[in-house]
C-alpha cells in the first residue's frame, strides 16, 4: 500500500503504541518547507500543514485574524504536544475531538490536496466525510488550509468542554463566526 504521510504524529504514534493502527510504512514530511509557514494576506489567510500548534501561538497577528483559531490553539493538550502536533495533522486525522476542525470549519477553509496528477481544493465541510474519514486519497499531501479573511465588524471564538482542566481530550469543541455589514447579519457559521 501507500506510505502513511508523517507530519507531527502526536495521534498516530499513540495509535501505533496501542496497536489500533501499523502502517507498513512512513514517510516524514517535517523537513518539507513548502508545508509549513503562514501567510496572512489582505483577503485570504493560508496556513501550511505542518504549520505547528505552536506556531499558532507564536503569530501574533493571528489573535486578530483568527481568535477562535488561537484559542483552540491555546487549549490544544501539553505545550510539549503543541510544539509538534501540526494543524494539517490534526485535521487529516478525521477525530471528532479535533480541536482545529471547528474554528476552520467557522472560518469557511478549505484544504488545498496535491499529488503527481495535480492540485484540487476542497472546502473542509467536503473533505472530513465521516469519524476518521476524510476525502484524502492515498497519493494524496494536504499542503495547505486556506479561508477568507473575515469582514472587519465581526466576532469570532471558541470553546471546548472537557472531562477536567487542562489538556483533557475534547467532549465538545464549538466554534462561531457572525459578521455585520450595514446594520445586517451578512455571516453567520456554527461548527
């Protein structure tokens, strides 16, 4: 079969320690630099997937841009775990408790998918198909997530429930995107 794409591992390494899953084989994507990094420019913003956690923290304008994003970050497990679980990762995972799925989910992303045959993009309500499930194909990197910034009068945040404080894993994770625009409510996104 095809190699099983290695980005941060912090889920799959615990599979793998629990024998849930074995891939016959790995490939380590962390010394890609194509995959990583962040760009936020005047309309769109586009996150590589081997974007850290921890790297969400680190930008600072990222807190204006995306605060629901940031939040998420800021209560996603260990800060060991947040210096290398990556956000294509996470959502590549399909887990119902990612805590990245639903403020990109609010934020309206989509993944950019590449192979030798070429680029498509997906909005990521298309990509994540059902528990563990996603619409990646075996040939298939997620290189990129990318969402249109939102409009300037606009609120946007998350919040988890956990079983305990600290970096319990989520129960639920909710987050919400609504945007004015004349007096009017021009956007409005539950995840």
């Amino acid at each position: 079969g095809e190699p099983t794409p290695l980005a941060g591992g912090t889920n799959l390494f615990v599979d793998m320690r629990n024998r849930f899953a074995g891939p016959a084989r790995l490939v380590r994507l962390d010394r890609v630099a194509e995959l990583k990094g962040i760009d936020i420019g005047e309309r769109q913003v586009r996150i590589g997937a081997l974007t850290t956690i921890g790297d969400l923290l680190r930008c600072q304008e990222m807190a204006t841009i995306a605060p629901s994003l940031v939040q998420s970050a800021r209560v996603f497990a260990g800060q060991t775990v947040r210096n290398t679980a990556t956000v294509g990762g996470n959502v590549c995972y399909g887990s119902p408790a990612a805590d990245m799925t639903p403020p990109l989910l609010s934020l309206d992303a989509s993944v950019r998918l590449v192979s030798a045959r070429g680029e498509r993009c997906l909005p990521l309500a298309d990509f994540l198909l059902d528990y563990r499930q996603t619409a990646r194909r075996p040939d298939e990197l997620l290189s990129a997530l990318e969402w249109p910034r939102l409009p300037s009068a606009s609120a946007n945040l998350f919040l988890k429930l956990g079983l305990r404080k600290g970096d319990a894993i989520t129960v639920v994770g909710v987050a919400v995107a609504i945007a004015a625009e004349h007096g009017r409510c021009s956007l409005a996104r539950i995840a």
